[in-house]
C-alpha cells in the first residue's frame, strides 16, 4: 500500500524497503492512531483498536509477500529476512491482534481507553520483528530497546492502580539493569569481532580459544541480558510482579509475543556468534533450563492471584524451550518453534479468561474468583480446561506435541537425564494447572455475577481454541510451518 | 601549488594554540601566578594571530583561482556510503580538516586580531575580579572553537565549533556565577541559541541526504580524499533554481543563523547576555560568536543563490530585525543594553545584505562591524571601570574631559557606526543599502531600502544620546564615585586606540569601485548562474545621490539627539510623557520576553512540575509501597503457616509440593534492590561455572604434574 502510494507521489524507494515493510506499516497505523486518537470521543475509541488491526493485517500482507524469501541480507547486512523471520513475525502478528481483540472491552471496563494503547503496542511490534530480522548487534539491540521501552509504558498503562505502576517502575528499573549487561556483552562481542554482523563475530569466534576469558565474559553477559528478557532463573525476579501489575492484556503479550522475540535474539546469537563455543555454554544452558523448570513450577503452587500463577508457569516454559536449544538438532529447534507458536495460544486464551474475569468493581484475579464459573458461564470452563490441559501438556492438545519434540530432541541427543526431569516436571505443572480448573468445575459459585463475553473477545477465545485442538489432532501442517524456519541460512549452516 | 609555504602547512596549529592554554588553565589555572595566565594566554591569541596572518599572507601571493587551500588533518568520521536522495552511492564522512579561502580569511584575520585586542584589554578589566584564570581558560577556549568554526571544510566539523562557541558563551555570560541574573541569561542563551541549533542540525542532515556530501568544497584537495563538495555539486548544475528541497534547506541553516546571531525571532537572549564581563559581549556578543550565523550562510551562498524566496526571507527577517531592534535602542537606560540591540540592529543589516545577494556587502559589514562594536564595548568597558561599576547612563555625563583617550575613541567608532563618511561603517552600510535599493525589480526592496536608511537614522540618533549623556552636559555621577574617576591603565586604552585607528580607515579597502575587498571574496561568492546583466556596472548619479541621502539622514538623527540631550534639558522627558503608550511599549521591548515566558518558557514549567509529581507520586510511593507489600507478604506467609500447623494433615505429597515453593516467596520480598541483586548474583554465578571450571582443571593438570 505505502509503496503503492508513494510510487504514484512520484517517490522511488530501494527495493529493500520491501523487506522492512512490515515494519514500516506497523509505524504508519501507530502513528495514524495517535493522531486519529484525538478525534475520538469516548465512546467511539474502538476505532482505534480496529485502525491497529488493519495495521497488523497489512502488515501481515506485506509479510505474506516475503514468505518464500530464501535470505535476503539489505541494508548493510543489518537485516536479513529468512523463514525464521517470516515466522516468527507471523507469530508477534498473530498475537498482537489476538491482544488487541481482548484489550477493548478489557480498558473500557479500566476507564484508560486510550489510543496511545494500541500505538505502544504496535511500536513494541516492531520492535519485535526487528528482533527477529535484524543480523547484526546494533539493529538487535534497537529492536529490543523499542519492544522493551513500549511495553515498559503499557505495564504502567492503568495510572490509578499501584500494582500498575509498581510493576512498570520495577520493569523500568531491572530491564535497563540487564540491557546495559547485556550492552556491555554486545561491546566486548563487538571488541572481539571487530564488526557488528553477527557472521563476522562468529568467525572471530570461531578463531579464538575456547578458554578465553574475554570470550567467556562476553558470554555471560550476553546470556544474562537475554535471559532476563524471556524470564528465565535467576533472571526472573521480574516477571510475577511485572505481570500481576500490567493491564492483562499487556501480561498476555509480554509473557508471549516478548517472549518469543527474546528467543528469537537468543537463537541468532547462540546459533551464530556463540555457536562454535557451544560446549562452553551447553551445560550451563541446560542448568538454567532446569533451574527455570524448577522455580517456575514449584513457584506457581502457592500462588492465589491467577497472573502470578500463570507468570511462574510461563517460567517453567521458557525451562522447556531451552531444553532445545540444549539438544540443538533439527527437532529441537523445530520444537521452539512449534512450541513458541502453541504457546502464543495457549497461553493468551489462559489470560483471556482472566479478562473475562474483570467486571465494574470486580479485579478478578484472584484463583477465587473462577470459583463456579462452570454453572455461571460454562464455555468459559470448558475452555478454560482447554488452556490448562494444553499448557500442562495433555494429549491431544497442541501443548503436548510441542512437549514432544523437545523430549524427542533430548533423547536423539542423548539427554536422558534432562529428559527425565523435564517429564517429572509435569506433574507440579498438572497440580497447579488443574487447581485452577478444580475451582472452576467444582466449587460453589458464591454470590459473583455471570461474566459476559464480547464478540471481539469470543474471536479470540474461538480462534485459540480452534488452533489448539486443531493442532493438537492435526500437526502436520504447523509442524512444516515451524520447520520452514530450519531453512534458515544461519541454522543451516549449524545443522549441516 | 605543490609547496604550499610554512604557514599554509601548518594551518591546523592556529585553533590549537589557544586551546592548549585553555586546557592548561582550566586544568592547572588555580596554581598559576596572575602573570603566568596572561601571558600563556595573550601570547597563545597572538601567536595564532601571527600564524594566521602568515597563512592570509601565503594565500594572498597566489593567483586569485588558486586562493583555496585545503588540508585534511586526520579522518574524523570515516566514509559511510549510503543511498540518499542524491544519485549514485552517497558519502557521509567528515574529516578534521582546515578551509582557508577568502572568505575564511577575513574571519580568522578578524577573530585572532579583534580577539587579540580584547585579551590585551582583559588584563586591565578583569585584574580585580576573582576566577581570573577560569574567565582566559574560557576565553581561550572560545577562540579556539571559533577558529575551528571558520576554519572547519565541513558542516559538521563548523557545528563543532558553533556548539563550542555556544558553550562558550554560556560559560561567559555566567562568569559571574554568584549573581542569578547572570546564570540565568547564561541559561536563557543556552537554550534559546538550542532551538536555533535544531534548524541547523536539521538542516545538516537534509543536505548530507540530499547534496550527498557536506565538506563545502574539494577545491584545493588532491587525490583519495577528493570527492565533490556541498558547493561543487549546486554549482554543477544538477540542481534548478527555485527547487522546494534546496529552499528548504536554505531555510533550514538560516533557522540555525537567526539563534546565533539573535535575529527575529530568536533575539531574546542577546541583550540579556550582557550580564556577562564587558570583554566577553565585545569579543563573543560583537565582534565574533553572534556573525558565526552571516559567516554560515556566506559560506553556503552557492545555496542562497538558488533558492530565490529562502534570499528574500533572510532579507526580509534582516531589514525588519535592523529596524526593530534599533527602536528598542532607543530607550534604553543601560549603557551595554544600547550597544546590545545596536548589535542586534547591525547584525540585521548583514542578513538584509546577504538577503539581497550582496555576500561581500555583508562580510565587509561584518569586518567593520567587529572594529567598531568591539571598540564601543570596550570603550563603555573603560567607562563602566571608570565609574566603579556603574552602568546607568542616567548617573553619568560630562566625562569628556575626565578620561579623554576613551571618550575620542569612543567618539571614533560612534561616529564609524552612525555612518559619517570617511569612517568604515559608512562605506559597509552605504554599500548594504544601495545594493538593497538595486537589489531587485520587486517593490519589496525599496521598502526595505527605506527600513535600513531610516534605521540609519536611527542608529545616529541612539548613539549620539548615548554619546551625549555619558561624556557631554553636566556630571549626573554619584558623589562617592565622582572622585574615584580615572582613566584605565594601558593595557586598556592601547587596545581602544588600535580598533579606533582600524575603525576609522578599516573601510577604505571597500571604497566603492575600487572593490579591493570584492575582488578578493569574489570567488568565494561568484553567481551560480551566470548572472543576467551584472546589477550596476558604472558610477552613476542614483548612486552618489543615495549616498548624500544616507549621509544627510545619519546627520539628521546627530542633530536630534543633540537637540533632545544637550540642547534643550527635559525635552526627552516630556517627550516620553506625551507618547506615553508608545514609548512604555519599546521600553519593555514589546512585552517580547513576557509573551515568550507565557507561550513557551511557563509551559514547559508546567510540564516540569507535572512530572516532578509523578515522581513524587510514583517514585517515593514506591518505597513506602514496597516495605507495605512486604509486611503484608509476611504476615499472609504467617498465617499461612498457621493454617498448615492447625490443618496438619491435609494432604502429604501436596504439602511436600508446596513447602518447596515456600524458598521461591521467601525470595521474592517485592523489591527491587532484592532482584537486582539476585540478577548480579546470577551473573556472577555464571561467571564462576564459566571461569571457576578452566581454573580448577588447570590447577589440577598442575597438581598432576607436580
């Protein structure tokens, strides 16, 4: 569109503009919103929502056109956009409309529907996509300032409520605290490589020894900075305040779609520039994972507030994920993506029930508060089950089948002991998962009044549970999805 | 042309003298004796003068086409190719690199050799005053960056020395940290000259996208490092006349002219700058800093020329910016706020030249200009010293006679700037306003004719009131100070004899039709296009008759302000009475700066405070809010034990489950040191599994083979 209408304004644009036009029609509709905002009066601010999602719909267009892309290196080697981009833009497409769809009702009911809401969280989309295009340090670290600054603001976005701005302040605070770690990696990865491409560190690396120190400390810094990015122990600290005090909606997009761009970040610089130092960080990779599984779940037991629960189990995922990357064959890599891609809907359909939850005066958060939600609304328990059994990983749900191919990675490679705690895991997970669902199927409902579901809401409630079962009963299709992402140069070269 | 003689070759020593002084003083300044600093720094001043003068001298002796040198001191900012606007691939680089050319040459001339002067001067000023050392290692620090801003072949290398000079300035006018007037007009320089360096940088930008380069020039450059420059690519002809993107450019470095050299609208902070030492407003606020903006849009001229409508406003802006400040002169009681909006008024006359294509009008303005308003300052410098401090011409008078080598001096560049023939500003101005008159078909440029003569009138008018109420009529000076009266040392009055002589024959060098000064900066500022039939070509009666009217009009505003001030006393007062509204509107300067404070200055005020309440709110909130949430955590954690010792045995393997959990809350106290620090010590924790292990199998392997 933005080139179409250039081109008759007489503007020629490099033909790599194509190649961040994603991006660029995220840019346009944030700004559009922020302008069309003032022209809103109160009633009518759904507009907003409905502008942001036309933005991600063109701007899923323009990324539809470069699905067959086979690495495309532009602007100075800054981007480069292969399968794995193309996916994993996808996925932050998919779930910044599936939060846009829960947010308007949800900020209605907060009395905070601003237009800025939707701008922020298409700029932290872009960000996102450049996390997961950009092949070089200084493009990557952008994308993740934007992300992380837009989201810094969205957890805050409730001004009147403490827990808001508590938890903003202390996402300010801890997330400049790990990116100047991680800044500080990114130097000495810079220092050592003599270049900002990722390639040209990862030959740089290659030549050195494996014991160097200065090599080892660019690692750990790095490591740390990314790990606190997708809340993995001891980097975690963060996250259940950070999601108990973000507007929902916002909790449902930084546990998924951050998440998912961190691990984008993650993957390109361990599986380049790190990748010929990999028996360096393979163990301590695999001890991290196994620390995140074990406080994320045993975490997640006590918990009474539903987002605190859901931010330790979200914990325990990213323990799984790593476990891939730990194996590093094509199924486990596969089975990041697969499981990324299950978990943006699972893991927002558990928190579109919580925002279901929130009516006048009532927060809704509270493990109570789905006390008897099955005679109150009973396709809400149902689904609710759906998303629990998923997220625990039960056949024949979609959570499962991305479960198994991290075990099958871990087997293939020899991990038995890893696999062995990643399938004891399970059982703290069903526990606390299944705690959830026992106060919505079995005890009395109290006085609390009936939750009503909107129709923007029941899309996305239809549409995750609709993936989930689908892709739980019929996997291949999404499992080739994720697998295109293999035919990435930069893991083709590893894997060869 | 291969031997480029020893001044020429060793152009980058003249900015580093003075800085090396400045960096002297500001570092080992306070152990120094006052003698040490003067001479360091004087003697620094003069030997760049002397080099620069060499390096004119050398530039001079070549043929007039050949008068570009150019030396790359080192690679700054190494090339960048990109794709802009420009065809082909696009070099952005930046080299530290020297120009000199006619033009350059006349500012460093007038920078070392006015600055020079006015060091010599500030020994005897500033001699009693404390910080001594800071106010030469600032003054040093000024010459060098105004030196690197002449003297710079690029834009970029030019906005290091122009933000170096803005800091200078704000340095200077605060010298006098103690008193919060001066901070403050320090402060409101600072950020009024900021708004204007946002259109400069802007401006920057637009042309590295859209001229592909911004080194000015590659004249005078061999080899590798020749690629075009900023002006060699609007001369090629690639671009039209008129273009929206040249005149927006064009606009653009004007926005950042009218900060630095106080035009319309960004004038404000100039007459409050004069809180600073009075050699700092005749070096940075006269003679020097505030012609940086005259300096940048000559030098990109070759833009100027084609972008027709960016001319007119810049003459526009001018003309009314010289009659408008000069009203404000006209009233003033302060004996430096006078000199202030003249300098203003005289600046004003140099965009109006430029404006109308009349580059070397406004250079040799800028020149005599910096003659003759550094010696007004200084010579109310010699006043101001000679009556302990006072400003107020209201308490001086008759001092003619009490200190006679300032009053003739001062009486010499009064009369260069009222316009008296054969005194320099009269051949400048004159040149400015008959080339405004010939300036164009339009109507527009007789009305600005007519704004700049009766400027000139008015510009007389003002200063001969300032003349006559300081040295002439009776003595208004307090009894205390009366007998303290006395003539400055001559560390002060030589400087004040040397820029009288320069004022009085300083302009003969453009005496028209001789043109000695023109056809030494006509290469620098040659049309773009051929021009259509050069505007006058002979002497011609319009001419010598616009001559006698402006010589008649200067005359004309004497003669009023002898009659208001000398002749008939209470004149001026009744006067003001009976315009009352009138002359109560000027003398608070148009209410300029109480409309700016309620637009701009209160707004931004209240954003300030709105978010000083947010932090209030949030921040220290927080800490009272973090120890609540963890009393409360403990207290639930209570009584959570509670229920488990009461219910004892609810469930075993749930129990066992959740006494695991119990270290995880344990941990997450809700504050955020607590998290910060367990990220350190997971930092650290990777650190000693990465490194830890290396050194324990090391010092195994050692143990092994011990």
């Amino acid at each position: 569109m933005v080139q179409d209408l250039l081109s008759r304004l007489g503007m020629q644009l490099p033909k790599e503009f194509a190649l961040i036009l994603p991006q660029v029609q995220l840019g346009i509709f944030a700004l559009g919103i922020l302008l069309t905002d003032f022209l809103l009066d109160r009633k009518s601010r759904w507009w907003n929502a409905v502008l942001a999602l036309a933005g991600v719909g063109f701007s899923g267009k323009a990324l539809w056109n470069l699905r067959n892309l086979e690495d495309v290196s532009a602007y100075h080697s800054s981007i480069v956009v292969d399968p794995f981009a193309v996916f994993f833009g996808f996925l932050f497409l998919i779930s910044a409309a599936l939060v846009i769809l829960l947010s308007v009702r949800y900020l209605e009911i907060e009395d905070e529907h601003h237009g800025e809401f939707y701008a922020l969280l298409l700029l932290a989309t872009i960000g996102m996509m450049f996390l997961a295009t950009g092949s070089d340090l200084i493009t990557l670290f952008l994308g993740l300032e934007t992300m992380a600054l837009s989201f810094y603001v969205l957890t805050g976005f409730l001004r009147h409520r403490k827990a808001s701005n508590e938890g903003a302040l202390k996402y300010v605070l801890l997330g400049a605290f790990s990116s100047g770690i991680l800044a500080y990696g990114f130097s000495l990865m810079y220092g050592i490589g003599g270049s900002t491409n990722l390639a040209r560190i990862a030959q740089a690396y290659a030549e050195r020894s494996p014991g160097d120190p200065l090599v080892l400390i660019s690692l750990v810094t790095v490591s740390a900075g990314v790990f606190f990015k997708i809340a993995a122990v001891p980097f975690h600290m963060w996250a259940p305040d950070v999601y108990e005090g973000a507007p929902t909606s916002i909790t449902a997009s930084i546990s998924v779609a951050s998440k998912a761009a961190s691990f984008a970040l993650l993957l390109r610089i361990f599986c380049t520039a790190f990748w010929p130092i990999r028996p360096n960080w393979e163990m301590v990779v695999a001890g991290v994972a196994v620390a995140s599984m074990t406080i994320g779940n045993f975490g997640a037991i006590t918990q009474s507030n539903l987002k605190r629960l859901l931010a330790y189990s979200s914990i325990g995922h990213v323990g799984y994920m790593l476990l891939g990357l730990v194996a590093g064959t094509p199924d486990g890599f596969k089975g990041i993506a697969f499981y990324l891609l299950v978990y943006v809907f699972m893991n927002t359909g558990a928190f579109a029930i919580v925002i279901l939850l929130r009516r006048e005066g009532v927060i809704g958060e509270d493990i109570e508060d789905l006390n008897g939600l099955i005679s109150r609304r009973p396709v809400a328990a149902i689904l609710l089950l759906i998303f629990m059994l998923s997220l625990a990983g039960i056949p024949p749900t979609a959570g499962f089948i991305g479960k198994y191919f991290i075990f099958l990675s871990l087997i293939e490679t020899g991990h038995y002991v890893l696999a062995v705690f990643a399938a004891l895991y399970i059982a703290p997970a069903l526990y606390y998962y299944f705690r959830v669902v026992v106060h919505a199927w079995m005890r009395e409902p109290g006085g609390a009044a009936r939750p009503t579901i909107s129709v923007a809401q029941g899309v996305a409630l239809a549409a995750c549970t609709l993936f989930i079962l689908v892709a739980g009963l019929l996997p291949d299709r999404f499992i080739n999805f994720a697998g295109t992402t293999l035919q990435s140069q930069f893991l083709q070269m590893i894997l060869r | 042309m291969n031997e480029a003689g020893y001044f020429l070759e060793h152009i980058g020593w003249i900015p580093l003298f003075p800085l090396a002084s400045a960096a002297l003083m500001l570092l080992l300044g306070r152990r120094l004796p006052k003698a040490a600093v003067s001479v360091a720094c004087v003697g620094s001043v003069f030997v760049s003068f002397v080099y620069a003068a060499g390096a004119v001298l050398q530039l001079g002796a070549r043929p007039a086409e050949e008068r570009v040198f150019q030396k790359i001191l080192f690679e700054w900012i190494p090339a960048i190719p990109y794709h802009g606007a420009a065809p082909g691939l696009s070099q952005f680089s930046a080299d530290w690199g020297m120009l000199l050319d006619p033009l350059s040459s006349v500012m460093i001339l007038v920078v070392t050799g006015v600055g020079f002067l006015i060091h010599v001067y500030s020994i005897g000023y500033m001699g009693h005053e404390g910080g001594y050392y800071r106010f030469f290692g600032y003054m040093n620090l000024f010459m060098f960056s105004m030196l690197t801003l002449v003297l710079g072949n690029n834009l970029l290398l030019l906005f290091v020395g122009w933000e170096g000079v803005g800091l200078c300035s704000y340095l200077l006018i605060g010298f006098f940290f103690l008193k919060k007037s001066a901070s403050d007009a320090g402060k409101k320089a600072f950020v009024v000259n900021r708004v204007g360096d946002a259109g400069f940088l802007l401006g920057i930008f637009l042309a590295s996208t859209v001229l592909g380069t911004i080194r000015f020039t590659d004249h005078g450059l061999e080899g590798a490092a020749k690629f075009s420059g900023m002006i060699d690519v609007l001369r090629s002809g690639a671009f039209h006349s008129g273009e929206a993107v040249l005149t927006a450019m064009a606009i653009l470095f004007f926005i950042g002219a009218t900060g630095k050299s106080a035009q319309i609208p960004l004038y404000t902070w100039l007459p409050d700058a004069m809180e600073g030492p009075t050699p700092v407003s005749a070096l940075i606020h006269a003679a020097t800093m505030v012609t940086a903006g005259v300096y940048m849009v000559t030098r990109m001229n070759a833009l100027y020329q084609l972008a027709p409508e960016a001319m007119l406003t810049v003459a526009v802006i001018g003309g009314l910016t010289a009659f408008y400040a000069a009203t404000m002169g006209l009233v003033q009681n302060d004996i430096k706020r006078v000199l202030a909006y003249s300098t203003i008024s005289q600046l004003g006359y140099m965009f109006l030249a430029l404006g109308v294509g009349a580059f070397t009008a406004g250079i040799f303005h800028l020149m005599t200009h910096a003659f003759f308003k550094a010696l007004l300052f200084l010579g109310s410098g010699s006043v101001i010293h000679a009556l302990s401090g006072e400003q107020d011409m209201r308490r001086m008078g008759g001092l003619w006679s009490k200190i006679p080598t300032t009053a003739w001096t001062f009486m010499a560049a009064t009369l260069a700037i009222a316009g008296i023939p054969p005194l320099a500003g009269f051949f400048s101005k004159d040149e400015i306003l008959w080339r405004t008159f010939a300036g164009g078909e339009s109507g527009i440029y007789k009305v600005l004719y007519l704004v700049g003569l009766v400027t000139a009138g008015m510009t007389a008018f003002y200063m001969f009131r300032l003349v006559n109420l300081t040295f002439f009529g009776k003595s208004r000076v307090e009894h205390e100070v009366e007998h303290h009266i006395h003539e400055s040392p001559s560390s002060m009055t030589v400087p004040l004899m040397i820029l009288a002589f320069l004022s009085v024959v300083g302009g003969w060098i453009g005496l028209p039709h001789l043109s000695l000064f023109e056809r030494w900066l006509e290469p620098v500022v040659a049309p773009v296009q051929a021009a259509a039939g050069a505007a006058e070509a002979g002497w011609s009666m319009v001419e010598a008759g616009m001559m006698l009217i402006s010589v008649l009009v200067a005359l004309g505003g004497i003669w009023l302000a002898y009659n208001i001030y000398l002749e008939r006393e209470g004149l001026a007062d009744q006067l003001a009475a009976r315009w009352k509204g009138l002359y109560e509107l000027v003398f608070h300067k148009y209410y300029m700066d109480e409309v700016y404070d309620s637009l701009f200055v209160n707004r931004t005020k209240d954003l300030a405070t709105a978010l000083g309440d947010f932090d209030r709110g949030v921040v220290d909130g927080l800490g009272v809010d973090g120890s609540a949430t963890a009393t409360r955590l403990t207290s639930r954690l209570s009584m959570w034990w509670d229920r488990w010792i009461v219910d004892g045995l609810v469930n075993l393997s749930g129990a066992i489950v959740r006494f695991a959990s119990y270290p995880v809350r344990m941990v997450q106290t809700g504050l955020v040191q607590s998290y910060a620090l367990v990220i350190l010590f997971g930092v650290l924790l990777l650190l000693v599994v990465y490194l830890g292990w290396p050194a324990v199998s090391y010092v195994r392997t050692l143990l092994h083979s011990a």
